[in-house]
C-alpha cells in the first residue's frame, strides 16, 4: 500500500484557566467512558483520589517512521481508482510522528491534498483523544477538521464538545459550538460553552465569543468576548471577579492582570463599593537577578461613609479621599551586602478597618525603611533610615513612634584559643517624630535628638558535654543630644552615662540510663545559676525613644538586661537559679520532655524604673502608690518560674509555662497548650492563658494597652479532615474574665474533582486598638469562595487565613 499523510493533530489543547461559554447547548449524545481513555480506579484507588479515575492514553498502534515526517499506514483492504483516487477500507491506521489517525474509511484524491476519513474516527496525540464522525486532513499542509468532535486532554484531566474543530494553517485551533470541562465523564457540575473558541498554541491565548459558564445546565456568567490562557504561561486578561455582600452593601471588584514582561507584571483592580464609592486598586511586580519588589495601593474618592447611623466609626471620614500604598524592595550589591527599601502610609488608622483584608487581619502599621547591611566575618555593618504610620485612629502624639533618621550600627566578634572573646557593639541614631511638645503631658517624650551608645564586652566561654562557664564584662555608654522643641524644660539636653554590666553564668550536665515503660531513655539533670550586678546609675532626665521594661519569664532568669532598648540600664544585684531535666530517645537524641524550674534572689532593690530616679523607689501602697511596682521593686525573690514540654507522642504535644509567686501565693501568668497533628492532616489546638493585671511592666495604666483585669481566655482550634475531600475547619477564643466570646469561626472547604468550595462564617470583637472593653465592637460576616478547576474561582482565598489562626493547619491547594 502507499504512504500517506495523515496531518498534524491537535497537540497542545492543554487548557487550563478557560472561561467561556456558548449561546447555546450542544447537541451531541455523550460518549462512553470508555471511549474517552476513562480508566475507573477500583480497588485500587488511591487515598488522596478526587477523581473516580484518570484518563490513561493507550500506547500507539502502529510504531513511528523511521525519518521525519514519514507516514505508516495499516488497513483491512486499500483499492486504487482508474482516476487516481485511493480508498482505504476496513480498520485504517495512519501514524505521523505523534499524530495517528484510525478510522473504517480512509479517501484520498486523484490531486492528492487532502484525506477525508469517515467515523466514527479517533485522532490521537500526545495526551490528545480527538473522536468525531467525519474529518479532512491536509496533504500539504497541517489543517485539519473533524465534524461533532469528542476531545479529552489527559493530563489536564479535561474533556469537552464541538459541533467542529478545525486546525487552521497557521497552527490555531477553530472550534465552533463548543464546551468543556474538568469534572468526570457523566458529571456537569459545571461546564464552559461557547458559540467561537480559537485556540492559538504559539502565543498560549485562547479568545471565545458570546461565552457563559453554565453551572447544572443553567447558565450563571456570561462574557460578549474573552481572552484566556490556554497554558500554564501568564498573560494579559481578566481575572475572576469577587463578589462580596455585607451590611447590604454590594462589594465588587475586578482584577485585571498584565503581564508586561517575563520579569513584570501589574494587577488592576476596579473595585465598587455600593455605599462608599468606586476605589481604584493595583499592584506592580519585578524581578531582576540580584533585585525584587512591588508596589501597590489604592485608592477611593470622596468616602460614602458606609452606615446610615449617624455616630458609626466608619462615616469618620465621609466625604474625604482614602488611599494607601506599600512599597518594597530587597537587592544585594555582592554576597555580604544587602539593601531593603520599604515605604507604606495610609490616609488615615481606619482605612485597613474599612477596606482591608475580609477576614479582619490588617496591618497595625505602615513600616517606611531604607537600608544597607553587610556582614563579614568579624564585622556586621548596618545603616538604616527606619519608621512607620502606626495605623491607631485616634493617635495620640505620646503614642506616635520615632523615626529614626539615620541609625548607624557596627558590630564584631573576635574569638581566640582557649574560648575568650571580645564583643563590640556600637550605634548612633537621630530619633524625630512629629508631636506638639508642649501639649505632652511628660516631658522626657518631648525629646528628640541623638543617641550614641557604645558596648564593648569581654568574656570568656568555657563549653564542654558535662557543664559550661561563662564569666562576662560589658561597658555599657549612652550620650545624648537632645531638643525639645517649643516646649520650656530645665532638663540637661546634653546627657551622658556609663554603667558596667558584669555576669557570670555556670551549669553541670548529669546524665543516667533507664527504662520507662521497656524503653530505654537517658535522663538529664542540668542544675544552672547565674549571677549580675548592675549599679544604679541616675538616668532621670534620659528620654525614651525605645526602650520599655521586661516581663519575668524564663529568659529573663538568665539576663542582665531589665530593659529592652538603650535608654535604661536597670539597677541589678540578683542570683538566679534553676534546674533542667530532660528525657532523651533513641540514639538521635529525640526529647521526648523537658522540664525546668528556676528562681531568683534579690540582694537589693531595684531603683531604676522609666522615672530613671536612682534614690527613690516606688511610693508603697499604705501611701497611696500603685501595690505591684512597689511589691515588685522590694521584693526579695522572684516569683517561681516553671516550664514543661511534652512530647506525649507522635501525634500529641503539650507546653506549660507557669510563674508562680510563692510569697503572695498567687499565679502571675500561665500558659498552657495541647496540641494533636495526626498524619492524616488532623489538627486539634487546645490553650489557656492567664495574666495578672499589671503583669507586663512595659505597659503602663495610662496607655491604651494596658488591661484593668486580670486575663483568663480559652483557645480552641481544629481542622479535621473527614475525607480528602472534606475538611471541617473551626476555632474560638472566650474571654472567661468578660464572659464573652472574642473571636468565632466555623468552615467547610470541599475539594473534589472538578471543583473547589470554602464557607466560613465568622464573628470577632474588634478592639479599635485599645484593650478598653467600652471601646470593642462587634464584626461579622460569611464568605464564600467557588473554585472552577482550571478557570480560577470567585471570592478570596482563606488558605493563610486558616494557616494563620488554626497553628499546624495546611490548606489544601485548589
């Protein structure tokens, strides 16, 4: 028999992120599964299976030619007319390269151009399944069209109709009356129909006219006109919208993605809110080799207010314009040095409130950076030009952060034989921040000005498996250069001081064998102390740009430090205490628990409070003074500091850290959690929290921050995977001491086949940035999210909401 040229068949109609339709249903009887390359899975089906089964490309019929191009035939019978027409009969067979044709009749010509095969037919390719009941094929080109097509896409896992699918001779695919989807053969949850579908391979863009998407044969979008990605390339086109409805508002908004360049790309965002107004969105993005960054923002004109009550919070700013923008960006100029930039702002605090994220989770500020780091061997260089907009509405000029404008930083290490080390640490900052000096009811937070400190060390670290030494000298200097502003003071502006800090920390390791239910275990016992003498130093008309008091815990047994920052150093004479004890598995040392105990002893009191008065301590009670800032400046012994950690088994984990005042008799702080990771994907969090008032010296009565009672909430967090399919998802946190429920959320987010859905309602307590319980309102709402498999979805997407409030939970991946 001759050779013949069966044409190039469909090879690349991989689609996903289709979003079309049809103006009307097709007409075509579906076929079997069977004839679709639809293997069911059985017995054997994976665990993790959505589908009911996969589609599997059987292996070629006929092998390849052996040069480029050569065409393979096999048939039945094959009959050559007196005018030079061929006619192939019975079970033909035709292989191109990729490309077979099978068919009961294949017609050539006299002129030889073109091949007619009757059906039923099948065109294969490279995961391509095209049946049809008629279909042409070119000679001399690679056109082709089949009449009332089948097609399947293996590996999208994608099956679809046409009344005609043509291949043009510039590569493109025609398909007139079409539709597709990804769900399995006899399911249309869903499907994309449309009345013009062109396919172009080479640039990766699908385009249909008069598309609509039809969910159970009832249409629910419709598009004149859609271009689409028909690849896994980005481009240019519409993304899905998102469609919101709150407080009878309607909330719309709908991205447009550009994709400019390989390395840039921008997202426009229209966005119509019905009782505030048209606000306009957009992110950019780049990529260089040893640069990247974004910016985005938005922008709202003459705010609607939002309420028809006439004191809400969110008619604060009607009638005025609200925007935002954040920038980033990271670069390096070589492998040791590194720059960031970074600059955000708001309108104004409310405007994440109004217009942030759906789920509540804004940002607090707005960080506004410049920087340049290097870090070699000995030395760490940093210079930086750093602040932020602290997003509070009000704010308050004492509760405005500096900025800091410059902050030069270097630092280094030196380490020589035998284990001594010298330490050098250095900065100088200019701290500005714009307030009205004079209407601030302090005058240490009037100051702004220049801030040099200077912290050279020594010491020597003696480390081996059976216990470490560590004695330690630190010469710690702050200068100061200082202004007030319009504000009249007497304090000196020009301010200096130099306090050692000496330490020495000691431990022991012991270590035994044994048996715990016919394991073998090694058990520790690791006795610590540690002790640092401070003097006091008055600090009195020092300011405070960056520094606040530490909370007890279980760090803070072992430090020197009672400030955080450099504009107090802490009056300190303390011997601390404690004792470790662990229990060790197998031979890569797994722990299994670790518990700790420790406590320190006080030789003096400490003076050195924020006030920086060296003489005085706090007034006591019996005068009219706050009881805990006295109790804790004279007291002899800390409260006692315990922690465990339990590693109950593979799959449960629990943690306690509890701080006990053994001389009142009363419990400071306590944390507990329980939690359950199960291979399975479960999670299960369990927590407790309690915090005596004024527990947190950082946190003064008159700042926003600071709780009149005493802190007891629960926390109860799952995800729970009931199929692969189905994950239920939930979490609340009650305040016990208010009796009220701070945060709710309860959500389902099925996964199938074809499709994907998230529900989650919830409801929480907003605090307007206080911890003032007059101030708290109340939010709520339901979201929705509907993910079309290999279109995208509509709504926002949960996932690092979830991951974020319910800890060891993943999200499944639409």
């Amino acid at each position: 028999m001759g050779k013949r040229h069966a044409g190039t068949a469909l090879a690349s109609l991989i689609t996903s992120g289709l979003t079309l339709g049809a103006p009307q249903a097709l007409a075509l009887e579906p076929l079997a599964a069977w004839q679709l390359d639809w293997q069911p899975w059985g017995e054997g089906r994976p665990a993790e299976a959505l589908c009911r089964g996969v589609y599997i490309m059987p292996a070629y019929r006929l092998p390849a030619g052996d040069e480029p191009g050569q065409v393979r035939s096999e048939s039945d019978t094959a009959y050559y007319g007196d005018d030079g027409e061929t006619i192939l009969g019975g079970e033909v067979i035709l292989r191109r390269a990729d490309t077979q044709l099978e068919s009961p009749r294949v017609s050539v010509p006299p002129e030889r151009e073109r091949a007619f095969a009757e059906g039923p037919l099948a065109l294969r390719d490279l995961n391509l399944l095209v049946r049809g009941e008629a279909g042409e094929v070119s000679l001399v080109t690679d056109a082709a069209s089949i009449d009332a097509a089948h097609f399947v896409v293996h590996d999208q896992h994608l099956r679809g109709d046409a009344m005609q699918m043509e291949r043009l001779e510039d590569g493109r695919f025609r398909l007139t009356s079409a539709s597709f989807t990804t769900c399995d053969p006899g399911d249309n949850l869903w499907q994309l129909v449309t009345g013009d579908l062109v396919l172009d391979r080479e640039s990766g863009f699908g385009t249909a006219r008069h598309a609509r998407l039809e969910m159970g044969n009832v249409p629910v979008f419709y598009w004149p006109w859609v271009r689409f990605p028909i690849d896994d390339r980005r481009h240019t086109g519409f993304l899905w919208p998102e469609i919101g409805l709150s407080g009878g508002a309607l909330d719309y908004a709908q991205p447009f993605y550009w994709n400019i360049a390989p390395n840039h790309d921008a997202t426009l965002t229209p966005r119509w809110i019905s009782d505030r107004g048209l606000l306009l969105g957009g992110e950019y993005r780049y990529l260089f080799p040893t640069d990247a960054g974004q910016i985005e923002g938005a922008y709202l004109s003459s705010d609607g207010g939002g309420s028809d009550e006439p004191g809400a919070a969110s008619r604060r700013y009607e009638g005025e314009d609200r925007w935002y923008v954040d920038y980033r960006h990271t670069g390096r100029f070589d492998t040791r040095t590194s720059y960031n930039l970074r600059y955000g702002a708001a309108s104004d605090g409310r405007y994440f409130d109004d217009y942030g994220s759906i789920f509540g989770d804004d940002p607090s500020n707005m960080p506004r950076l410049a920087q340049i780091d290097y870090r070699g061997a000995v030395w760490r260089l940093d210079a930086r030009a750093q602040g932020y907009q602290r997003l509070d509405d009000p704010l308050r000029d004492r509760d405005k952060p500096f900025y800091r404008l410059p902050s030069l930083t270097a630092d280094a290490r030196w380490m020589q034989p035998g284990g001594l080390y010298q330490e050098w640490r250095s900065n100088v900052t200019y701290f500005w921040r714009d307030v009205n000096e004079v209407a601030l009811s302090r005058e240490r937070e009037a100051a702004v000005g220049t801030r040099l400190h200077l912290a050279p060390a020594t010491g020597w670290r003696f480390d081996q498996s059976w216990g470490h030494l560590e004695p330690r000298v630190e010469w710690l200097y702050t200068a100061y250069d200082l202004d007030y502003g319009e504000r009249q003071t007497e304090r000196d502006t020009t301010l200096q001081r130099a306090v050692p800090v000496t330490s020495i920390d000691g431990g022991l390791v012991f270590e035994r064998e044994l048996e715990l239910g016919g394991r073998p275990y090694r058990q520790t016992l690791e006795p610590r102390v540690n002790y640092a003498y401070v003097p006091a130093r008055d600090q009195r008309e020092f300011p405070d740009f960056d520094t606040s008091e530490r909370a007890l815990s279980w760090n803070q047994l072992w430090s020197p430090y009672r400030f955080s920052g450099a504009d107090r150093v802490g009056d300190l004479n303390r011997l601390s205490v404690g004792v470790d004890s662990r229990l060790l598995e197998d031979d890569r040392g797994r722990e299994r628990l670790a518990i700790g105990i420790g406590q320190a002893f006080y030789f003096d009191d400490r003076h050195i409070d924020m006030d920086g008065n060296p003489d005085t301590l706090p007034v006591p009670p019996e005068q009219g003074g706050d009881f805990e800032s006295w109790y804790n400046a004279t007291r002899d012994r800390s409260s006692l500091v315990t922690r465990l950690d339990w590693q109950i088994n593979d799959a449960w984990r629990s943690r306690l850290q509890w701080i006990y005042d053994d001389y009142q008799q009363r419990t400071e702080r306590t944390s507990l959690d329980l939690s359950y990771r199960s291979q399975a994907g479960h999670v299960l969090n369990l927590g407790y929290r309690w915090e005596l008032q004024g527990f947190d010296p950082s946190v003064e009565p008159d700042d926003d921050e600071f709780r009149d009672y005493n802190r007891e909430e629960y926390d109860l967090s799952f995800a729970w995977k009931l199929s692969p399919r189905v994950d239920l998802i939930g979490r609340a946190v009650y305040d016990y001491t208010n009796e009220r429920l701070l945060d709710q959320l309860a959500g389902v987010q099925w996964n199938d086949c074809c499709y994907g859905l998230q529900v989650v309602w919830r409801e929480w307590v907003d605090d307007q940035g206080t911890a003032s319980i007059e101030n708290d309102t109340t939010e709520r709402g339901l979201f929705l999210r509907f993910v079309f498999k290999g279109l995208g979805g509509v709504g926002g997407d949960a996932g690092d909401y979830f991951e974020r409030a319910i800890p060891g939970y993943r999200a499944t991946a639409f």
